[in-house]
C-alpha cells in the first residue's frame, strides 16, 4: 500500500501542477487572444493610414500642378500688363502731342473768331488742320 500511496501522492502533485499549467495556459491563451485582436487591429490602422497617405499623395501631385498653371497665368499676366503699360504710354504720347497741337491752334482759332484773318492765314490753318487729322488718324491706324 505504500507504493500505491505514494504514486497517488506523485500523482496528486503531477495533477496539482498540471491544472497549474492549465490555469496558466487559459491566462495566457486569453492574453494571447487580446494580443492578436490588438494586432488585428493595428493592421487595419495601418491600412486606413496607408490609404489616406495614398490620397494626400495624389492630392499633393493634382495641387502641384494647379501651382504649376496658376504660376503661368501669372506670368502670362504680368506680360499683358507690361504690353498695357507699353500701350498706355503710346497713348499718352499721343495725347501729348494732340494737346501741344491744340495749344498751338487756340491763338490760331481766336484770330478767326475776330475776324482778323486773310485769306493766307486761313488756307495755312486750313492745311495746317488737315496734316494734324493725317497725323492722328495715321498714329491710330485708320
């Protein structure tokens, strides 16, 4: 009987340390699950996340290029303000001379409006009025 007491004893102490084991492997199974739905989870972050990356990638490229036209348009605009600004400084020329043209005619004009010019006079104002319109209609291309 005393073998049998003692592998019963042996065999009560294997038992204890076998459900020991056991209950530690149920801890660590359930830790084991917990760890592996975490890492699921993670996975799908990571998915999201390189997706997003993906979009802002192709966002970043489309803006890039809007920066590209925006910057030719502004080129294109600041050379058809130079060519304006060119224009405009053509025209006040013109304007220039047209006025000092003007000036020059006023004392011709008054003389006329009092009666006091000849003949000659008039025929010298007269051609004089006809080269200025020549003048004017040739700077404007008519």
């Amino acid at each position: 009987m005393k073998g049998k007491l003692k592998n019963s004893s042996t065999r009560d102490q294997y038992t204890v340390v076998l459900e020991s084991l056991r209950s530690d492997f149920k801890v660590f199974g359930k830790a084991l699950s917990a760890v592996r739905d975490d890492v699921a989870e993670v996975k799908r972050d990571i998915v999201e996340m390189r997706e997003e990356i993906v979009e802002m990638k192709q966002n970043i490229v489309e803006m890039r290029q809007e920066i590209i036209e925006i910057k030719q348009d502004i080129l294109e605009l600041k050379k058809e303000t130079v060519e304006i600004k060119v224009e405009i400084g053509e025209m006040k020329k013109e304007i220039m001379g047209v006025k000092e043209n003007l000036e020059i005619m006023k004392p011709e004009l008054a003389i006329i409006r009092h009666n006091q010019v000849t003949r000659d006079e008039f025929k010298f104002l007269e051609t004089r009025v006809n080269r200025l319109e020549k003048a004017i209609s040739g700077r404007h291309g008519n």
